[in-house]
C-alpha cells in the first residue's frame, strides 16, 4: 500500500497542536493519524483512504489548477461529505487537518453564496467548522475561518441514506456494464459516427462526452427510463395508464400530551441576546442525529439554537452547563434576528385573575439528574409518539399547556382537568400524571401550584 508523507506547513501545526505525539517529517499519514487519535482504530481500507485524501489535499483548490478542475474537486468533495462527519465517516484522522490547512485560506475568501447558497459547498464549510472547533482535533490555531452557523442563504435536506445507497448501487451497475460492454461509438442524429463524419481524429473532449452518454444509457436502462438525446429502437407501445388508487387520508391522531415532542437538553452555553434585553441565545444539544433540520454543530455535538424570554428572571450562571427540559417539536421562530429551534420549560406562579404578569419567580424545570441529553420525557399514562411538527393552526400546545403545572412535592404534572378536551381520555382518567423520564421524576426548585411552560 503506498503511503503519503505530510509536508512542512502541515508538520508544524501538528506539533504545536499535539506536542507528546511522536510527528516527523519522514512519518507517513497512517502512523501520525495513529499517533494522534491512539484510540481510533483503522481498518486496511480506511488506511488507504487516509493516503489518498492526503495527496487530494495536496492537490485541490490548488493555484496552478483551472478553475473548471477546481470545481470539480470541490464538488466531489462537498457530496462525500454529504453523508460523513469526518473524510473517513466518523473517524478522525491526520487527513481531515491536511485538508482544513489546505482550504481554510480558500473558504476564508469565499462569498456566502459560494459557501451556503443554492450551489454553494455546505458540507466542505461544516467540516472546516468542525475540525477548527472539536476538542477531537484540538488544533492550536493562530486564526480560525469565521463561520456564521445563522447565516445560510439555502438549507439543505438531510440526506436519505437508503436513497443514497440505491443511487451509489445504480452506479455501480452501469459502470460495470460499460466495462463488460466495451466502449461502443455513439451515432449521430443523422446516423453517421461522431468524429467520422468531420474525417478525423476524436479529441479528448468528444472520447470523454462518448463515455458520459455511454453511462447515461446505461444508467437510463437500469432504472427504465429513456437516456436523454438518444432515439430507443423497437419501442414497445405504450400501455394504457391505470388511473392511480386515491391516497388514504392521512389519520389524525387524538389529542393528548405526548403528542408534543419533550425531551432532556444539556445547554452547553447560553448568552444574552445581542438585539432584546429580555432575551438568553442558548445553544442545547438535544440528542438530534447529524442533518437534523433547524441544527447546527458546536464542540462536536448536534445542537439547537433556543431563545428563551429568561433573562431578568433566571440568572445568566444558572443557564450555563445544565440539564432543562426542551419542547422540541414547536415551529421554529425568529426572535430579534436569531431562529430559535426549541423551548426552555419554566415554572412560574400563576397569574391571579385581574392580573397582567405573575411578578416570578422563575425557575427551570429539572430533569433526573442521570439523564442524557435527548432522553424522552412524557407524562404518565400518556406515552405515544410525538408529532414530528406541531401544527400550529390546531393550537395542540395551547389547548394541552394549561394542564402543566407542579405539586406540593414539587414534581412537574400534567393536571387532566385544567384540559375540557381531554376528560375521560387515556390511562389516567382524572387527577394528575408525573412528568418524568426512563429513570425518574422532574422536578422544581420551591414553586408549588404554579404553571409550567
């Protein structure tokens, strides 16, 4: 297996960044990747990979190259990574630093369009944010790219993994047919061979465009379709078209609390917010897989960026490093410029008749305190699954809010009775259901009686 050496510049920030690992200037990719993530463990073809990505690096976005090379590589990049956290998936290796030092001076320069627009290279820009950020890599870096997480022109969808493996699978096929099948000349519309009707030699660009509708022949047949631009002899007649069975429609779930997605959040930091003084930024993972919409990355975890009306009544220490409980299935909201993906649940004393604000306090509400950030949370005797989005024209937080409140023993519950909706529905018939998770009751600080939301 031939091996790839890491060049001077590269030498130098891996030293800095990682002083007790052994890098030299005769050591191959594998064994500084080795040396600098001992507890990762590389498989032969994975070794491979690491080799190639490193002469990639050495090669892409590179000066001497035409802008039409360059795009190319670029674009073969940012799909990889479409479906990968690392160059490797999710192992972390001495190749994913070689290529930030290699584009970091690239993407720096980039316009937003270039780097989250319809065209744009997303996924090359969240890897550059993740090696410069993750405490995996923990590079000494004397300027990092400036990366907005908020400012995206497009978003892109999450990839679906089976469609992907299906589209890798077709192409896999068709190449091998063209193998098998031999480079066949493709015929003009007026049946002559290309090249030979201008009696000559076929450049590189005619050789090249022949295997690409080559593919597109191949790959057309393989999913039944007709390739683009040529004629298919012998067509069978059409059949008539069936006219296609009605869609069920979609069955509605009844109303209940669980329709309303909770889970455990670990905020990981939390700030005032730049333009509204009554506003906390809070960045909380919420056990969301990689392409969840309405995330982003920080320190190596998939995280929501929350807006809470807190500040004022919840001190900014407390916010920071701590378990919440997050409603995570609202629609999401703008507030003073920032999107907010999620919601804080806070207990606060309910309002008395004839009055506008309770006057606090406030405190949040505190899931087990073994929990993991997204742990399910649900109301006893209500469990189901939750609505991937709240509609927000059925009102169903607004009509089931009512009923949350907390006890004299200071757990969190849901009261049936405060929701008319709702009377002799589930398991608990009357009375108040505990707010809880897998391995325990949420709780409060001292507010008892008080509403919680």
């Amino acid at each position: 297996m031939a091996t790839s050496t890491l060049d001077d510049s590269l030498i130098s920030l891996l030293k800095k960044s990682f002083p007790s690992a052994e890098v030299s200037t005769d050591t191959d990719a594998v064994r500084t990747s080795a040396a600098l993530f001992p507890n990762v463990h590389y498989a032969d073809v994975e070794k491979a990979e690491i080799n190639q990505w490193l002469i990639t690096a050495s090669h892409i976005a590179s000066p001497a190259e035409d802008q039409a090379k360059t795009d190319e590589r670029l674009a073969s990049l940012n799909t990889h990574l479409s479906s990968r956290t690392t160059l490797l998936g999710s192992k972390p290796s001495v190749a994913d630093i070689a290529l930030y030092q290699r584009l970091a001076p690239v993407v720096s320069k980039w316009s937003a369009e270039e780097r989250t627009g319809e065209q744009g290279y997303h996924h090359i820009v969240r890897l550059l944010d993740f090696v410069q950020n993750s405490p995996i890599y923990g590079l000494k870096l004397d300027e990092k790219v400036k990366i907005i997480l908020d400012e995206v022109i497009v978003k892109i969808k999450p990839i679906d993994a089976k469609a992907e493996k299906e589209r890798k699978k077709k192409e896999k096929e068709a190449a091998a047919s063209v193998a098998a099948s031999g480079a066949a000349t493709p015929v003009d519309s007026k049946g002559e061979q290309a090249g030979e009707a201008r009696g000559g030699r076929k450049s590189k660009k005619e050789k090249a465009k022949e295997k690409v509708d080559k593919v597109d022949e191949t790959v057309a047949a393989a999913v039944g379709k007709e390739a683009p631009g040529v004629a298919q002899q012998g067509k069978k007649e059409k059949k008539e078209k069936q006219p296609k069975p009605q869609k069920a429609a979609p069955v509605e779930k009844p109303l209940s609390p669980c329709l309303i997605d909770l889970r455990v959040g670990h905020i990981l930091k939390a700030t005032t917010h730049p333009n509204a003084d009554s506003l906390y930024v809070s960045t909380i993972a919420c056990g969301d897989p990689p392409g969840t919409d309405n995330t982003s990355e920080y320190e190596g975890q998939v995280v929501r960026t929350v807006c809470s009306g807190l500040n004022g009544l919840i001190p900014l220490e407390e916010m920071q490093n701590r378990k919440i409980v997050a409603v995570c299935n609202l629609k999401p909201v703008t507030m003073r410029g920032i999107k907010s993906a999620a919601m804080v649940l806070a207990a606060s004393p309910r309002v008395a008749e004839g009055e506008d604000s309770h006057g606090g306090p406030v405190e949040l509400v505190n899931p087990p305190a073994d929990s993991k950030a997204g742990d399910r949370v649900f109301f006893e005797g209500w469990e189901g699954e939750p609505e991937g989005m709240l509609n927000p024209k059925k009102k169903i937080w607004e009509t089931i809010q009512p009923g949350f409140t907390t006890t004299k023993d200071l757990e969190v519950g849901f009261e049936v009775s405060a929701v008319p909706q709702l009377a002799g529905e589930g398991e608990l018939k009357e009375g108040l259901s505990k707010l809880k998770t897998a391995t325990g009751v949420c709780t409060v600080k001292s507010l008892t009686g008080a509403t919680v939301r």
